[in-house]
C-alpha cells in the first residue's frame, strides 16, 4: 500500500479541494449504464464468472483516474493512493447475509479474478465486519 502525501499549501487545488471538504457536505456516488454484453461473453467462454469480471473491470477504471485514490492516512494528512482495491457485498443465498470483503486490485485480470474467488472461499462463513482496508473504494451492486 504504497501512497504520497499531498501538501495542501503546495498543490495547485488545495484552496478548492479545503473549501468542498471543509465548508460543504460532500456525497459522491455515480451510476452508469454500460453493456457488458462483451465482458458477459468473454467471461462465459472461459467458464469464469461475472461479479468478479465486473470488480475488475470497475477497479481499473477507478484506477485510471488520480482523482478517485485520494485518501487520508492515519494521521489525518491527504493522500493518493498508487492503486486503491473493491470493498464489496458478498451475499449469503443459504441465510440471506453479507459481508464486505475486498481484494487486493491487480491489472491482471486473470490475477485479479482468481484472488477474488479465493477471498470468497475463504471467507465464506465470516458473518461480520471487522475491518475496512485504508485503500478502498465502496462498490454497491
């Protein structure tokens, strides 16, 4: 987990980013329609599944953009983040539970979906929440 300390004095959008953090109520959430109709064929053939392709592909665009890996460390400073991973549901069909999980993003996709399916198995009987990695995204689907 590798990140850089930004200098809020130093940067060219510190004054703006303080005055949306500090004087206004800040949500960020978006929706997107997209056709995955390629990704759903591409994963169907190689007999792999979906909700981790969609992580992926979600986490990469995430990824792609500096904007989306800011953060704060411990002490409070803000920071970006190289590569911040998926915090996601992973539902419980037998008791009709969830749990957040996150797996370590990886540009490999193969990587990153067989890390995916190993952190499901391996948490399958966990039923609570423990802890949220410092370098996160929230992903609700």
């Amino acid at each position: 987990m590798k990140y850089e300390i930004i200098d809020l004095n130093a940067w060219e959008r510190g004054k703006l980013f303080c005055y949306f953090t500090e004087k206004l109520r800040n949500v960020m959430s978006m929706t997107a329609d997209i056709d995955v109709t390629p990704l759903l064929s591409f994963v169907r053939a190689n007999g792999m599944k979906f909700y981790p392709a969609m992580m992926w592909a979600v986490s990469k665009a995430v990824n792609a953009r500096a904007e989306f890996r800011y953060g704060r460390d411990s002490r409070g400073n803000l920071i970006r983040w190289d590569a911040v991973s998926p915090y996601y549901a992973d539902f419980h069909k037998e008791d009709e539970n969830f749990v957040k999980l996150s797996t370590e993003y990886t540009e490999d996709f193969f990587s990153f979906h067989a890390r995916f399916l190993a952190d499901r198995e391996k948490y399958k009987d966990f039923r609570a929440f423990d802890f949220t990695p410092p370098n996160t995204f929230d992903v609700s689907c």
